[in-house]
C-alpha cells in the first residue's frame, strides 16, 4: 500500500481501570471494504468510535487523506456511521432524517428534499420520504440509515454493526445491498462487526482483533486458511487444532507426534525435533473414509465416534470425538447419508497433509 | 416466541374468558384506591366549589341560590381583573426564569456528569422538596429584610441599606425555590431518557454543539420541557407564601384576593368564582402546553 487513504498512527485509548486499545496501527486504502472483527470487548467498536472523532486516543495519531484528524471535533470530520441501534431521530420525517446533515452545513431547503429524496430511491425506498420513522420496518429503517450516512457524499463510511439487530434473511439481504453499494461508490468502507460470516462476505480484508490488539490482518481467505496464532484459528472456527511435537523433518513435511500417532505437516516454520507445534485442518478438508476404504499413503486417520450433526442449507457440519478426546469438525455438502451418522457411530477421519496449516504463533 | 404462542393458544380454548375477565378486573382494583381519592378530595370538592359560585350571602351566612351575580361582580371589578393580570405575569416570568436557570443545571446532571455524581445531585434536589417551603419562604423574609442577615451584613462593612423586601426580586426568589428544584428534576429525568447515540449521530452528522441542543435535545424532550414549563407556572401561579411573606401581599395576587374576600363580610361565592376561575386559567395553560408539544410526537398521519 502506498498510499493509504486513512491511517492510524500507535493509537492507544486507555480508560480507568482498561485498556481498551494498545497501541494499534494500520493502513487502509482508499476504496478499500474492511472489516474489524473480533469477541465483544477487543476494540473495535472503540478504534471505530476514534476515527469518527467520537472517542479522543490516549495517544497516537489518525490520519485521513493525508491530513491529521486526531483532535479535529467529530462534526468536521465528516465521517459518517451507521450505528447499531441505528440513532434514527424520531421525531424526524424520513426525508428529514435523511437531510439531516445537509441542513447542519446550511443546503437550501429544496436542494436538501432533493438529495434526499434522491438517496431515499437509491436505496429503494422511493416515495417514502414523508413517512414517520416508526411507520418503517427494521430493514427500511436501516437503508434509511445508510442514506442518512451517505447522502453528503463522503469518502469514508463508518458501520458499526449495522446488521446485528436484524433477523437472518434481511441481514443477507442487505449485505449484498452493502456491497453493491461500495461497489458503485467506490468509497472506504470500515466495517465494524463480531460476525464472521458478514466478515468473510463483504470485506476485502478483514482486521482480527483481540484484547485491544490486531492478531492479523489479511484477505479473509488468507486468514481463514492461514491463521497466524491459536487465538485467530478458533475465533475462525470452523477448524479443529491438533498440538504435538516435531519428531523430524523430511521432504518438505515435518512429522509432528500427537496423541493420535505420528502426523505429517507442511514444512512452514522453524522448529527443532521436540519442539511444540500446534496445526490447524479447515472442517472442509477433512474427509470420512467409507466402511472398507484405505487412507492414501501418508494421509493420517483419527478413529473416533460421531456426537452430533448440524444442518446450514446445503451442508452439513459433523462433530466428532476422537478416541483420544479431541473435537473434530468436519464440513461437506450434504449427502443424505445422515441416518446412518447418528451420534455414537464410530467413523474414521483423514485428510490431506498438504491442507493442515501450522500455526506461526500458538 | 415460540413458547409465548404455545402458552397463549394453550389457555384460549379452555379458560380463554376467565383469564381475560380478570386480566380486565385486577387493574381496576389496583387503580380504584387512588381513584377513589382523586373522586372524594378533588373532583366533588371542585364540583361543590363550583356550585357554591351561584350561591348568596345573607347577613354573613350562606344560601343556596342561583345567581350568576357573583360571577359578574367578579370577573367585572377592578381589582380582580388586576389581580389576574398581575398573577399571570408574574407566573409567566418566574417559569421563564426558572427554565433558564434550570435546563443548563439539568443539561449538566444528565449527560455530563458520572454515574455516581449525577445520582447524588438528584438527591440533592429532591431533599429540598420534601423541606418545608413556608419555613423556606420565612427564612428568605427573615435574610431579606431590612434587619436582615443581607442588610446587617452589608451595614457592617459600611456600606449602604439596600431595600431588598417587596418588589419583582424577592417574589421571584420565593418563588425559584419552590419550583427550581421540582423543575430542575423534571428536565434532568426528561435529559436522562435521551437515547445519548441520538447526539453523538447528530454529531457525526455535522452538527455543532448548538445545532445539537436545538434541533436534537430539545425536540427529543419537548414533552419534558413542556411539562416543566407547565409545572413552573403552575406552582408560581397558584402560590400563596411568596407574594404575603415577600411583597406583603402588595400588589395582591388571586391566591391573596381569595383569601381577601373571603375575610371581608364572607364572600365565599365570591372567592369561589376567584378560585375556579383560576382553575381554568391552569388548565387550559396545560392543555395548550400539551397540544403544542405532543403536537408532531405522534408523526405524520
């Protein structure tokens, strides 16, 4: 990244008695979907309320354009958000909440109806715009929401968890709605959410955060694969990790001893025979083997019983205990062979080397 | 949900009714104790006090009449007429004042303050409403008088009498301890139900901290102000201590010319006409204040 389009600079926010966020920085690029994610706690609703100007940093420095926002006030910043709760005003009409920041910077009354108006059918809610807000519905109150955000046009948009409160369908609904959205606007998107799932979907890079402090930033794909620490790997969930230790080296695997016997990993960090290693399998790499089916030479197996089956649409995530007391998942399109999974079933589970990951940092 | 339905479809079909007939009846008891005494010390005591209007004196005793003299005698004499307009200025700027006092102090309270200091300054203001005001009012008497604490105090320095008892002064000091604190809490509840994410929107959204107060808190609580408002004339233009003990019942205000004719040769029908006539003065100020502020909260319709 060159040249990043908003930047934060050490920024450190302690409150009495917490320390909410230590010293972080990051770069993000103009037009760039990010997305800070993490437990409730970890920061980042915080770091978010600091680039609005809504918190002051015990120190450290935000960076916006190229220009120093860190005690611009909040009103000047123009960084608009989308809250959780929403903060619609009440006793506004929708079109006047809409316009709301327009009439705030001085717009004639006629070019504020219009903006609004304009932006109300952007996000089709077309006519509407002398409805009272308890006429709306959740999910209209949202795009009501968001066009009272964008209608200044600004380069920046701020969402903190602006899905959470919605049921199943419309939050689906509206992140691809969000994401066409930045992909007409072209704008920065910083996305504040505890939803994997939202993460994964919208951003172009997602920000995992723990305990004030980034754990790893990166393309979701990258970091769902390629977890840099056992905090990250769990937080993804939908993996199970294995701990041992490196009994030796060889042709680009390293042979890790685990309770469930000798395990081949790929060769990716530096650690000397005896040394603790802990890998991660994705749930979607793992594989049953068939009644009287033999594991691929070198792929290991791990016998164990079936505790349970959960459903999401098309696939299926199976829960398994191996002999040793270790949590499997394993996830893969449903095959209708559920009836003879019922929990108790012994299985038996392999998967590719090649496709464990080590983690960097346990 | 799932479980609130099956709960309600399981009563309807067996039970349904009895469930709903108490469900209807156990408010009404509930409620009935305090309606019952709203009924015996407040709606028949003004039903008899309007009945007493059309009533006569004779040599000093009471007959019931109907006669509407006692209302034109009234409401066409000088001193009442002056009275009324005197009471009503006087009511109108002590709420003024007291709202201006008032919302900074509760603006502070409420969002600018800590959870521990805010509690205890609300207790700070609700002791003085359970103090005495008469003794509050006396002790103001006793501090503004010409030998009061003030003038003694200013004589011992050597500076010049200042005569601070009577006038404007004095009676809207009474009257800013009666109401102030009521006021003050009324404002700091109303602030306190501010959902605070509504400013820090308004701030995000470009707003300074004027545009702010005036086109978020204030519509946000516009039924509290009013209902401060309203309280504030309320108690101002009812009062009776301040105007006797402060200005010596000069000039004299309705409570005081009720209490006037009545001593001179009985007038109860007289000061009746005074007192329901107030009355409505009082109410229709709370039904205006009530109109205008509940106006645009119901949306657009």
């Amino acid at each position: 990244m060159i040249d990043p389009y908003v930047r934060l600079e050490a920024l450190d926010m302690r409150y009495p008695g917490h320390h909410a966020v230590k010293d972080l920085s990051l770069d993000i690029a103009g037009g760039e979907f990010i997305a800070l994610m993490g437990p409730s706690g970890c920061g980042k609703s915080t770091t978010l309320r600091m680039i609005a100007g809504l918190e002051q940093p015990t120190s450290g420095r935000i960076l916006i354009g190229g220009q120093d926002m860190t005690h611009v006030s909040a009103d000047r910043r123009g960084t608009p958000m989308v809250w959780q709760n929403l903060a619609l005003f009440p006793f506004l009409s929708v079109e006047d909440n809409v316009a709301f920041s327009l009439k705030m910077r001085g717009d004639s009354p006629a070019s504020r109806r219009r903006a609004a108006n304009e932006w109300l059918e952007k996000v089709g809610l077309g006519g509407m715009g002398k409805r009272h807000i308890s006429q709306l519905s959740g999910g209209q109150r949202q795009r009501v929401a968001i066009a009272r955000a964008l209608v200044t046009q600004p380069s920046i948009l701020l969402l903190d968890e602006p899905l959470s409160a919605l049921d199943a369908h419309l939050r689906v609904h509206l992140q691809t709605e969000l994401a066409r959205l930045h992909r007409e606007l072209k704008i920065t998107f910083i996305y504040v959410t505890h939803s994997q799932s939202e993460a994964f979907a919208l951003a172009d890079r997602v920000v995992v955060m723990a305990d004030g402090v980034i754990q790893q930033a990166g393309p979701p794909r990258a970091v769902y694969r390629a977890p840099v620490n056992g905090f990250v790997a769990s937080f993804m969930g939908m993996n199970t990790r294995m701990d041992g230790s490196v009994a030796a080296r060889s042709d680009g695997m390293i042979w890790v001893d685990c309770p469930e016997g000798r395990i081949a990993v790929p060769d990716t960090v530096a650690a000397g025979p005896g040394a603790a290693l802990s890998f991660v399998i994705g749930a979607d790499r793992m594989r049953l083997l068939g009644g009287h089916e033999r594991a691929p030479e070198g792929h290991p197996t791990v016998a164990g019983r079936v505790v349970g089956i959960e459903f999401v649409g098309s696939t299926q995530t199976i829960f398994v205990a191996s002999d040793t007391g270790r949590d499997f998942r394993l996830q893969r399109l449903d095959l209708g062979d559920d009836a003879v999974l019922t929990p108790g079933t012994p299985v038996t589970l392999t998967w590719d080397p090649r496709h464990a990951w080590v983690l960097p940092h346990p | 949900m799932t479980a609130r339905l099956e709960k309600t479809q399981a009563i309807t079909p067996a039970g349904g009714r009895t469930r709903a007939g108490n469900r209807a009846v156990l408010p009404l008891v509930l409620g009935l104790p305090v309606a019952l005494w709203q009924l015996a010390f407040f709606v028949l005591p003004v039903i008899f006090l309007i009945v007493i209007t059309f009533w006569k004196v004779r040599s000093f005793r009471l007959e019931p009449a109907f006669d509407l003299g006692n209302w034109e005698k009234v409401l066409t004499s000088t001193p009442f007429q002056r009275a009324l307009v005197y009471t009503t200025e006087v009511a109108a700027i002590a709420s003024l004042l007291c709202m201006l006092i008032a919302f900074p102090a509760a603006h502070a309270i409420a969002l600018g303050l800590s959870e521990t200091a805010r509690r205890r300054w609300i207790a700070f203001l609700i002791i003085p409403v359970f103090s005495s005001y008469i003794l509050k009012v006396y002790a103001w008497q006793v501090v503004l008088s010409p030998g009061g604490v003030v003038n003694v105090s200013l004589a011992a320095l050597g500076l010049p009498q200042v005569d601070l008892l009577g006038g404007a002064l004095s009676l809207n000091i009474g009257l800013l301890t009666l109401t102030l604190p009521v006021v003050t809490l009324i404002l700091t509840f109303a602030l306190m139900g501010v959902d605070r994410s509504l400013l820090e929107a308004a701030r995000n959204l470009g707003a300074s901290g004027g545009q702010v107060l005036m086109q978020v808190t204030l519509p946000a609580i516009r039924s509290g102000v009013g209902l401060a408002a309203v309280t504030a004339f309320l108690m101002s233009f009812g009062d009776y201590a301040s105007p006797v003990f402060l200005t010596g019942s000069n000039p004299p205000t309705l409570s005081i010319l009720i209490v006037d004719t009545v001593k001179s040769g009985s007038q109860w029908p007289r000061a009746s006409v005074i007192g329901v006539s107030m009355l409505v003065i009082l109410a229709l100020a709370f039904v205006t204040v009530q109109f205008l502020t509940q106006r645009r909260a119901g949306g657009a319709r």
